[in-house]
C-alpha cells in the first residue's frame, strides 16, 4: 500500500496512539517507527500532537516530547485544561484535533501519502477533504482491542487501514511495568 517513490508526512495523535497501543499491551519506539516509514517511502514530515498539563512541576510526558522535539519529529503542543467534573473528580482535556487538521491540509499539496496515527471518528471529513485534493490517506489504529479504537466510519474513508498490532514486532517495545512512565495526557479519545 506505500509506494517507495511517494512523499509521506505522519501525523500522530499522541493521546490516542497512547490509548491504543497501552490496549493492545505494548510501547512505541518512536525511533522505530519513524525508522520504518522512512523505508516505506520519503519520509518528509512526523507531526506529533499532545498537549500538557502546564501548572505541573514535572510532567511524566515531558521527557518523550523532548526526545521525540531533539529526534525529527514536529512537536505540536498546547496547554491542558484541567476542570472538576459534577462528581468532583479532576479530569484533563487536552483536545489536538483542529490542529493536526490544519496542518494536514497545509501540508498535503507537498505530500503524496498522509499517515493519521489516530482512531478518532472526528477525523473522517479531514481524511475525506484530503482525498478530494489527490492524497492517498492511511490511518493507523486498532480494532484487536475491547473495544476497537478505530471508528467505523474513518476506517470506512481511509484508503489504507493499518492495524496497530500487526505494527508491533516492526515499532514496539515491551511494556515497562512502572508507576511514572512517560504517557501523554488523558485526553477525551472520541469515536
């Protein structure tokens, strides 16, 4: 489904390829994954999205995000919100859709192949849009979880679904069985 010549740009969405991966019990190593799709094709551009929790002294997410910022990767941040829900219970939202959009579509006139690293419903319009202007559009989750992190209707859209676990061997890590490790903040992960 990559053809070696074609321009690909990654646009991940941390917060659900988190969700995804942490369901199917394994890591990224993103030096992996962007390893493997430079040999996919020409590999022009890997957006990572995430947002933190900016009035903490430490985030456990920090470190990743200076790895991935000093490894090739476009990091694309924004403040959390954090708020008490009716029950009282501290909830954090950290919502990265409208920008990865944008730079989706800002970038497609120089890409041939978009990768979305994300299963959110919301993006079927964006990957639709992009189809529309010539982009061939894969997306990247998983329906091997319970329940499927994919929704139905952007893996109706994509031209290419990649399912998460048949990545593992190629972009995983095992799981590391510790209290703080590096996880992007909980955002809403929307069908």
């Amino acid at each position: 489904m990559f053809y070696r010549d074609e321009r690909l740009a990654l646009f991940i969405d941390g917060a659900n390829l988190y969700a995804a991966a942490k369901a199917l019990g394994f890591d990224i190593d993103y030096k992996l994954l962007r390893t493997e799709f430079m040999r996919r094709g020409k590999l022009l551009r890997a957006f990572y999205y995430t947002a933190l929790l900016e009035n903490d002294e430490y985030s456990p997410i920090r470190p990743l995000v200076d790895w991935l910022n000093y490894n090739g990767f476009t990091m694309v941040t924004k403040p959390a919100k954090e708020f008490t829900d009716s029950s009282g219970r501290r909830k954090v939202k950290g919502n990265m859709d409208i920008e990865l959009a944008v730079d989706a579509m800002e970038l497609a006139p120089h890409v041939d192949h978009i990768v979305i690293f994300s299963g959110d419903g919301d993006f079927r319009s964006l990957v639709e849009a992009l189809q529309r202007r010539g982009n061939r559009v894969s997306v990247v989750s998983t329906i091997r979880s319970s329940p499927p992190m994919i929704a139905d209707e952007l893996r109706r859209q994509c031209d290419n679904f990649i399912e998460l676990e048949d990545l593992r061997d190629v972009i995983g890590r095992p799981a590391r069985v510790t209290e703080n490790a590096a996880q992007p903040v909980e955002a809403e992960v929307d069908d």
